[in-house]
C-alpha cells in the first residue's frame, strides 16, 4: 500500500492535529466494524479500508476478490478512525491494539510520549491477558545507562499526557539485550508479551502469545 492520506508541507501543525491526513484526490476511505463490515460513524474505531489510484493494484499469488471487497475497497487490518473535518488518525494494526476494561488503546499513542520521559531509551507498549480487564496495559522500557527510573515514576509523568485509561497498569525494565528485536531492530511484539507477562507472573496460553 501507498501514501493515500496526507496535508501540504506547509500545513499548520495544528491543522495536522496529530493525524494522517486527509484522503489525496481521489482515494476515498472508509472505517468498517471488523467483523461485520458496517460502516462506521464518524469518530468511531474500526478498521481502515482505502481505495483509489495510489493503492496497488493487488497481491502477487492472490486474487483480485482476495485482495479487495465487492466494493474496491482495500481493508489494510489497520485500526484507526476518521473525525468529524475527515482527518484519519492510524491507531497501529488491529492486532496490536489493546482492548482494557471496555477501552481501546493504541500503544502508539503511548510510545510517542515515551521517549520524552528522562530516562528512557527505548520502549514498546504491549497487552497482556488480564482476568477483569481482558488485557492489561504493560510498557516495557529500556533505560538510559546510569538512569533511575521506577514504575511510580514513569506513570506519574504519563499522566500529564494522557487519560488515565491509557496511562499502563505495569511498567517493566529491561537491558538493551533483553528487547527482543529482528534483523532490522523491530521488536518482536509477541516474544516481548511472553518476557512481559513472565516478569509480572502472568500465564500467556500460546494462542495469545
């Protein structure tokens, strides 16, 4: 998939207001409830579907009704949603969203504010099973060497941030060495869950891993 959604380089910031953009001429998206495929409302979460002359024109060894609805459209396993002046704003894949007591929360979100933390290198945002909840909010965070960091203080300083749902129930320290990482240094996000939940003494069932 291609760029479908952007502003003008010299767009305000806060016309961006932290989202993607809106749709270039002629891309037209949609938000779809993921399971049923119904449009969804402005505003409202679900999945990203994209069609138009930026989108490729399929998957090789796939077909044509494989690749895209009745409709044309792309459905991109993305989360996200569309606000009310049609600026999407691309919540990360539906499978590394976090559903916690009700809520949804992106771990992107999370991780952009992160970084801003004095001590902190490197973090990763995840969701482990929990009994009430369904999944429990869990930042993993490699520190600065020689940085003092604890989990009160880290979530103190989200909280300036970010609603209080948002804000993760556990903070877990790792090294450098122990961030499960690929070839290319994307953290492997399912290794990292079973580390996290380890540490915290939570069971994972290798389905949910």
């Amino acid at each position: 998939m291609t760029i479908n959604t952007s502003y003008s380089a010299d767009t305000p910031v806060a016309q961006y207001a932290g989202s993607c953009g809106v749709p270039l001429p002629g891309n037209i998206l949609k938000i779809i409830n993921p399971h049923t495929g119904a449009v969804m409302p402005r505003g409202q979460r679900g999945e990203l579907c994209i069609k138009g002359p930026t989108l490729m024109m399929g998957y090789i060894g796939k077909t044509i009704e494989e690749t895209f609805d009745e409709e044309g459209y792309f459905r991109t396993g993305d989360g996200g949603y569309v606000d009310e002046v049609g600026r999407l704003y691309w919540e990360g894949r539906l499978t590394e969203i976090i559903k916690t007591g009700g809520a949804n929360v992106s771990p992107l979100e999370i991780d952009a504010v992160l970084p801003s933390c004095p001590g902190v290198r490197r973090a990763q945002t995840i969701g482990v099973p929990h009994d009430t909840l369904g999944e429990m909010v869990v930042s993993c965070i490699v520190p600065h060497e020689g940085a003092t960091l604890d989990e009160d203080g880290v979530r103190a300083f989200l909280k300036q941030s970010l609603a209080s749902f948002k804000v993760p129930r556990r903070v877990v320290f790792l090294r450098e060495d122990e961030m499960p990482v690929t070839g290319s240094g994307k953290v492997k996000v399912g290794e990292l869950r079973q580390l996290a939940a380890r540490q915290l003494g939570i069971a994972i069932p290798e389905a949910a891993a």
